[in-house]
C-alpha cells in the first residue's frame, strides 16, 4: 500500500490504451460484472487479495517501495502508525513475492523500466511513445481537476483511483 501501485495500475491501462484496446479498469473489479466479449483488457487494482484468487489473473504485478516512504505516505492519507505500515507492506511483499510476474520498484521508474513491462504484456511501443505516456501520467497525479477526496460515484475515479487526497508522494 502507498508503493505505486496507482502509477503502475494507470500506466498499464495507458500502455494498453495506447494500442487502441477497450480498457475497463478499477478497484477490485468483479469480472462477472462485465461483458468481457466488449472490452479487451480488465485491469484490476486490490492490495489483499486471497493467494488462489490469483490463478484467473494473465498477469500479476507486485509494485514495491521503500517502506519507510510508504509508511510516510500512508501516515499523511490516512495516520497510520509508521511501524503498523512498513510490517503491513513487508507482509504483503513476502505473501505475494512468488506468485508475481512482475516487481515494480518504484524507485526505479524509468523509460527502461516502461519498456520491460510494455515487453512483459506483449506491447511494442516507441521511446516517443512511453516519454509521452510518462508525462501523461504524471500531469494526471499532480491535476487540480481531479476528486479532491477517493470518490468511488466519481467515473474517473472508479477508472483511474486517483484524487488530490491520494497523491501524497
């Protein structure tokens, strides 16, 4: 939690987006909910998800962030004690390590970093392209126009999970 999952959840959508693919995305979609015969990709987006659950996922990204920054974030959104944060996301990373496709550093994002995942899901794609996408992401973090708080009523939000209130860090 805090560890860029919301960065790497809108860069996948923007990645497959970039290709022209029907995206439905959100926050612990329920793939029974949707025609999957009218989009092309569902991206799903939850920090605890039962272990067996995972098997009807094509891909598993495990995104991972130095916990005392995590932990700091977490604290500005939502006051959780530093200690309780950095030992929940440990344990998220230790229960989820193995079954992951992917570790996503966030400290490490970069055009290279972009690149090996666009690889991982079968997207070719430009340096042009994945700068442009990069900057995208970016000046939707920081956007004014954005739900000022998490608002799940909110389309873009339910598409996106971004709000002012989430952008801590």
């Amino acid at each position: 939690k805090q560890t860029g999952s919301t960065l790497l959840f809108n860069l996948i959508i923007k990645l497959y987006e970039s290709k022209g693919k029907k995206v439905k995305s959100g926050w612990c979609v329920d793939p029974l909910k949707y025609d999957l015969d009218r989009i092309d990709v569902l991206i799903d987006k939850r920090h605890d998800c039962n272990p067996t659950h995972l098997e009807y996922y094509d891909f598993i990204f495990l995104p991972l962030r130095n916990p005392l920054d995590s932990a700091m974030s977490a604290y500005a959104r939502f006051q959780i004690q530093l200690h309780e944060s950095c030992h929940e996301n440990i344990d998220l990373f230790e229960l989820y390590y193995d079954k992951s496709d992917f570790i996503f550093k966030y400290e490490d994002y970069s055009a290279y970093i972009v690149n090996q995942i666009a690889n991982l899901l079968h997207i070719s794609i430009d340096l042009t392209s994945i700068l442009n996408i990069m900057v995208e992401l970016e000046n939707m973090k920081n956007s004014k126009s954005i739900v000022e708080k998490d608002d799940h009523r909110n389309e873009y939000y339910r598409k996106t999970l971004l709000s002012q209130h989430h952008n801590t860090c």
